[in-house]
C-alpha cells in the first residue's frame, strides 16, 4: 500500500505548525465534507471513495525521509517536525456507504479529531472523494439511460494518469458499469474486465476474413468481431456472417459484433436486419466511439439496435463535468467536552455553511419505501417517528411538509473511533448494488438527467435557529 501522507497542500502542514506552537494541536476540532453542486447540473451524487479513504487514513505516517524533505523547506520548526514523527490519526470520522446517493450541501463524511490530524487530513480526502464520486456519477447518469444493456468502462488510454485509470475504473462501476477493460482494476477489486480486439489485429492480416478466422479460432466461445475496420456493411458485417457461419458448423456459437465509427443507429440497424436474416438473432451488437449519456439518449429515441455500450474519453474524464467541487470546512470546536459551533459566512449565499456537531436522517414512505426528504441536525437531536414530523425550506421558510406514514435512517455511520477503523469494506460490485438501489428509492423527478427537481434537503429548526443566530452576530460586528 503507497504511503500517501504527503498528499497535501502545504498550507496543511503550515497551519499544523502554528497550531503546535499555540500550543493548540491538540484541540478538537470538526469538519464536514459536502459539496455544494451535483455533476452535470444532474438531480444526484453518487459517493464514491470511502474505501480509499479508509487506506489512506491507516497508512498514515511520516517516514524519515519525508521528515528530512520537510525540514529541507527551511519552514517548519524542529520541534513540530519531532512531533510529526509519531504523526497518526487517533480521531473519529464519520461517513455514508460506499455508493450512497447525496445531495448538496449534506455532509457526507464527517471528521472529529485533534486539530493538526483534522487539518492535515483534508486535502488527500477531497482528492479522493471528488474524483471517485464525479466519475460514479457520472457512469451511474449513463447506466440509467441504458436501461439494461449492458456499459462497459473502455477509458483507460484517455485518462488523466494511471490512478485515475485505475480508480475511475472503480468509480464507473459503482455507478453500474457492468465491467471494464482496466486489466488492473479488475485484479485489485476483483471486478470483471471486458473487451476483444483492436482494428490492428484487422490490419495485420492480409485479409479481413483471415483475421476474423484467426480470432475465432482462438476464442470459440467469446467471439466478438469489431467489423468496421475497412467498410461495416460491405465488407465487416459479410466476413463476420460468414465466419460465424463457418463457426456453427464447428459447434460454436459467436456472441457480437463491434462497431466503433460511422453512424451508429443506421449501421446498428442494418446489422441487426442482416444477422437475423442469416439467423444470428441472438448475436449482440456493441457500439463504442466517444459515446455519453446525451448520445445514449438520442440513439435510443431514434430506435438504435445496440445492445451494450464501451464508454471511454467521455466517463473516464466527464468531459462535460470536469470536477466535483466537494469543500472541507470547520464546522465546531469543541473545549473541555463543550461543542462550539463555527460558520463560514460569505457575500455569495451558498458559501455560507452549516454550523455544529450534525447529522443526517433521511425519510422515506413507509408504504413505498421511497425517499421522501433529507434532514440535517444537530447529532444529539433524535426523532420521534410516532410522531408527525414537519421539515420548512432552509430559506423559503413558509414552505413546509409534514411527514406521518414515515420511517428515518442515520445516514452518517462510525468509520474511524479512536482511530481505529470499525467498518468493514465490502466488494465494489456489492456496493455497486448498494447504489442501484440507492437510486432506486429516488422518485423520477429527481433522476431526471436534464432539469431535474431539487430535493429536498432541509434544516432542523434548532439547527437553522444556531445558524441564523451565528449569522447576525457575525453581522452586526461587522456593522459595528
């Protein structure tokens, strides 16, 4: 496991120091991860990275040599760099499962810890979170649109760099790829990995036909051909018949064809028209070639005959969504076991963060077990489901809904006590499922890819009173 300890910025490592010379580092401090937009102007967030996050945390230390770099900066003081060398997180932290839907402005991991391992911490974890969880949004805005064909991750050779290969590949799946062409994905997370050939393999035959030969033979049972290397309809789609032909006679049955340029509903459509008039019904058809959601759409309403999907450069990058945008910010402190909520107060509204020691319940219909609402609290503050329970709009206050059929979950759970992690990880494609039906339990307006409806997500009203409160104290110092 890579030592990522100097994953970080350096103010990290400044404020750490000043900390230690106030004689500070080791107050409690507390901070929540949330971000503020969801991707793509999308209804959701899928969160990804909670795993990574867990390495992270455990294998945090500072070995000699990162010492030795550090104190090479001529910045830090000698004795904050003796601290470092028996540096680890012994704090708590919070979090939502692998593969949790989320909206904005909901914190979805929470940190509780001494104010050097709180402060230093934020960096590599945003790293992690915003990266995986933009790109399993993403995969999970084009599983949607597929519907039940198959998606297959294909983005490794256009990725920002082999760990974003790697994790993206990850991500993709949490967000309902089917598998990847990531070899080593699927090793490291035992996830399946997919794919058949390249147009070189065409290319370095002297013939099209001698090529498709050549890879039936060596995969009887796992023949795809990839048809449109020289012409799809007069010379791939031919060649592919005939060898499939010659195939059935073997006593093996080819499984697709690829097509990977052209026009793809015209093409899809005539492929599938010729094959089931040569009697290959139950060949599939994959089609690949910069695809997103947005062309998903477009080729399903004009009647496109694919079947499964290779999605490259535009999931592995998000090439529309270049970023998350997910935020770490000081929420409380507490001294001598008494909270003290903190705000960050800014002149554009929806900086302005939410204060305190919190937590987050989501309420659902019992009668349909679908999410009806989400609610940010204060952690000590506990629901009485026996109860009607009634949520306002955090700023249009006069909006209100009251909830009686209702039942509630915890979302944030223990990840880190006392710096020893409690939960256990699970598979990627056990937490794959965990977000399908995540998604599951949403209403479609909320899905929708394009103006989707906002949802909702509210204060409590002993939270929304500390914060308006911290905001007019704020104010009127600033007035004075």
């Amino acid at each position: 496991m890579r030592n990522l300890t100097l994953l970080t910025d350096l103010y990290q490592l400044t404020m750490m120091n000043g900390y230690f010379n106030e004689n500070t580092h080791e107050e409690t401090m507390i901070f929540d991860v949330f971000f503020r937009q969801n991707p793509s102007r999308g209804g959701y967030t899928v969160v990804c990275g909670i795993d990574e996050v867990i390495d992270y945390i455990e294998n945090l230390h500072f070995e000699e040599e990162d010492i030795a770099y550090l104190r090479s900066l001529n910045t830090f003081d000698d004795a904050f760099l003796d601290y470092l060398k028996n540096f680890k997180f012994t704090g708590e932290i919070y979090a939502v499962e692998e593969g949790s839907v989320m909206f904005p402005n909901e914190p979805l991991l929470r940190v509780k810890a001494k104010a050097v391992e709180a402060q230093f911490i934020e960096t590599a974890i945003l790293c992690i979170i915003n990266f995986q969880s933009l790109i399993a949004t993403k995969s999970s805005r084009i599983c949607q649109v597929a519907k039940d064909d198959v998606v297959m991750e294909f983005g490794l050779r256009r990725s920002q760099g082999p760990d974003a290969g790697i994790y993206g590949a990850k991500a993709a799946i949490v967000g309902g790829a089917q598998g990847t062409s990531n070899v080593l994905t699927g090793k490291l997370f035992n996830v399946p990995v997919m794919g058949t050939h390249a147009h070189s393999w065409i290319q370095k035959f002297d013939s099209e036909i001698e090529a498709f030969r050549s890879y039936a033979k060596t995969y009887p049972d796992k023949t795809i051909l990839l048809i449109d290397t020289y012409d799809t309809l007069e010379s791939g789609l031919p060649n592919a018949i005939t060898v499939f032909k010659e195939m059935r006679k073997a006593g093996h049955e080819p499984l697709g064809v690829r097509i990977d340029s052209g026009d793809l509903e015209y093409l899809s459509k005539e492929i599938r028209k010729r094959l089931d008039e040569a009697g290959f019904e139950n060949v599939k058809i994959t089609a690949s070639n910069d695809l997103d959601e947005y062309t998903l759409i477009d080729l399903k309403l004009q009647g496109a005959k694919i079947d499964s999907w290779g999605i490259g450069t535009k999931l592995i990058t998000s090439s529309d969504w270049p970023s998350l945008g997910g935020v770490y910010k000081l929420v409380a402190v507490e001294n001598d076991g008494v909270i003290k909520p903190k705000i960050k107060i800014s002149e554009s509204p929806e900086k302005i963060t939410n204060p305190g020691y919190k937590k987050i319940i989501r309420i659902y219909n019992k009668e349909n077990d679908k999410a009806e609402a989400d609610l940010i609290m204060l952690n000590q503050e506990i629901v009485d489901t026996s109860k009607p329970l009634t949520i306002f709009h955090p700023v249009y206050t006069w909006k209100r809904k009251t909830y009686k059929n209702y039942y509630v979950k915890e979302l944030l759970q223990p990840l880190f006590v006392d710096g020893k992690c409690v939960r256990k990880k699970k598979t990627v494609l056990e937490y794959r499922d965990y977000a399908f039906s995540e998604k599951n339990s949403l209403w479609p307006q909320y899905l929708r890819l394009s103006n989707p409806e906002p949802y909702k997500v509210d204060l409590s009203e002993e939270l929304w009173n500390i914060k308006n409160t911290l905001i007019n104290k704020k104010r009127h110092r600033r007035d004075v």
